[in-house]
C-alpha cells in the first residue's frame, strides 16, 4: 500500500465516521430581521476542496471569492489546503454577524456554537455572541 493510498484509506475512514473530523454538519439559520431560513455548515468544507475559490462567489460572497483567488496563487496553493478546514467556520462567523442566528434545537445549536467559536447568550437563546 503506497503512502497516497493510506492517506486516502484514512480520510475515508475520518469522513464516514459520523463524529469524525472531516463531516460537515449542517444547521438552519434564521435571519433576525426578514425571518428567511438557509442552511449553514461547519466543520470541514467538502464543496471547497473541489470547489475552491469558487465556493464564496456562488454564496454570494464575490470579494471573499477574489481574496481567496489572490491569495491561492501567492501560496500556491497552500491557501487551499487551509481553507478547506477553515472556511466553513469563517463563513458561518460572518453570517452571525450579518444577523442571521442559529435556528437549530438547543443541542445543535450548542454544538454548532462550540465548533464555530461563539457564545450562545443565556436569554436569547439561539443568538450568538462573537467573541
């Protein structure tokens, strides 16, 4: 068995376990103001491994999208590496930022919290606090 092929032997392992490092999860957001619901992720971003760049352009984020391009050819490539484990999270970051909040039962939301990095208020409670 050559190194590649333990190196994908073990990714698919990470990925078919449900409480693996390489799951995306998905979670229901609400935006405070209008009330529209779209799902949100975190966790590793599948879409962005094959994807790359492309991903921020078709969620609607066009200069994230540029800044990512520019940034994928200065570190050729390196940039792409990194944001597959990252950009999930900074984009739900930015979208609680933006006024949308969590819109899941209180144990995904707490779950979506931790991994993301925010702090789900006591009275309200699925809006989060970004420390």
């Amino acid at each position: 068995m050559t190194g590649l092929d333990r190196l994908c032997t073990i990714l698919l392992n990470l990925a078919s376990r449900e409480e693996g490092i390489i799951v995306a999860t998905e979670i229901i957001l609400r935006h405070e103001a209008s009330g529209l619901v779209k799902p949100g992720y975190y966790g590793f971003s599948w879409t962005y491994l094959f994807f790359g760049f492309f991903v921020p352009a078709i969620r609607g984020e066009i200069l994230i999208s540029l800044l990512h391009f520019v940034l994928n050819i200065v570190t050729f490539g390196i940039w792409w590496i990194a944001m597959m484990f990252l950009y999930n999270k900074q984009y739900m970051r930015r979208m609680l930022e933006n006024g949308w909040i969590l819109a899941g039962s209180d144990a995904e939301n707490q779950l979506a919290a931790a991994s993301i990095g925010v702090m789900l208020q006591q009275q309200g409670r699925d809006k989060p606090m970004i420390e």
